[in-house]
C-alpha cells in the first residue's frame, strides 16, 4: 500500500526475470515472508527501526525455513549492530532518515567500515549520480537500492544507463 505496489506485480516480473527480486514492504509478520515466497521474491526487506530485536530475529528465522534472503536495513550504529547479529543476512545501510525523510549519503559512508568484509553490504536511498555509487563502492559497498531517483527520472531506463554503464 505505501509503496503502491500490488502482489500481481511481483509475480508479473518473477515471470519474466531470472534476477533476484526484493520484496520492499514493511515485513512485520511471518505470514508475510511465505507470501513473499510464494510470489516469487527472493529476498524480504526487515527494517530495524521497525521491529524489536525478538522479532527481527523470528522473522530472519522464517526467511531462512522459507529458502530466502533478507535485506536487514539499518540507520544508525546501534541499528547496525541488531542486523550483523543476524548470520547470514545481506546487511542495509538507508541513508534516509525514516523519521524525518532527510537524505545523507554520509551515514552510508561512515557506517560502512562497521561492516565486516565478508558480508554482503548494500547502500539505500539518496543514490543520484555514478559518482554517489563510485564513492560507495570505494568504501566497501556491493550493491544499492535505488528508487526515487529512477522513479522521478523522465526516462527511467536512461537514468538507469547512466547509474551503471554496460
């Protein structure tokens, strides 16, 4: 509902791609993570701030009965540490402030050598040029989750090109 996406949609693309799909929704309930899996996705969005510690982790367990991935988004240092406490997870650092929706790459920037080597480490939110994502990967990101800039661009797959070149 917040993110207006429909579950049609997600199994409109596990149809067509072979990709790795990210269920984005404030997972809350472990009825949500086998509908995940029953969609299609892959992997499902925990968010710390959104939930107790005793329920992120119940909820890693189900993604892990269930055969998928978690993304566990993290803001702050305290935040970080509950998600590198679950093994295994692709950890999230969301430069987007979820309280007041302000945007700082630098929270990206000085979480990141708080991630071990061996982890999967993603940057979310306030992605806008080629140079935001050289300066990411520079410290040690492996990936980035990218939306308001590709769904405010004009041309989406232009915008697209321009992020990550063939």
């Amino acid at each position: 509902r917040h993110f207006q996406g429909r579950d049609e949609d997600l199994r409109q693309v596990r149809g067509v791609v072979d990709l790795p799909i990210l269920r984005k929704d404030f997972t809350s309930d472990p009825y949500q993570v086998w509908e995940a899996a029953a969609l299609g996705a892959d992997v499902v969005l925990l968010i710390v701030a959104a939930l107790s510690r005793s329920d992120l982790k119940a909820l890693h367990a189900e993604t892990q009965a269930c055969g998928l991935d978690v993304l566990v988004e993290s803001h702050t240092a305290e935040e970080l540490e509950a998600a590198l406490e679950l093994d295994g997870a692709i950890i999230g650092v969301n430069s987007r402030n979820l309280k007041t929706l302000k945007t700082d790459l630098a929270v990206a920037r000085d979480l990141a050598s708080r991630i071990p080597d061996d982890r999967l480490a993603v940057a979310e939110s306030g992605i806008r040029t080629r140079a935001d994502i050289d300066q990411l990967e520079a410290v040690g990101y492996d990936g980035f989750l990218i939306g308001e800039t590709l769904l405010s661009a004009l041309d989406p797959a232009a915008k697209l090109r321009e992020l990550v070149p063939a």
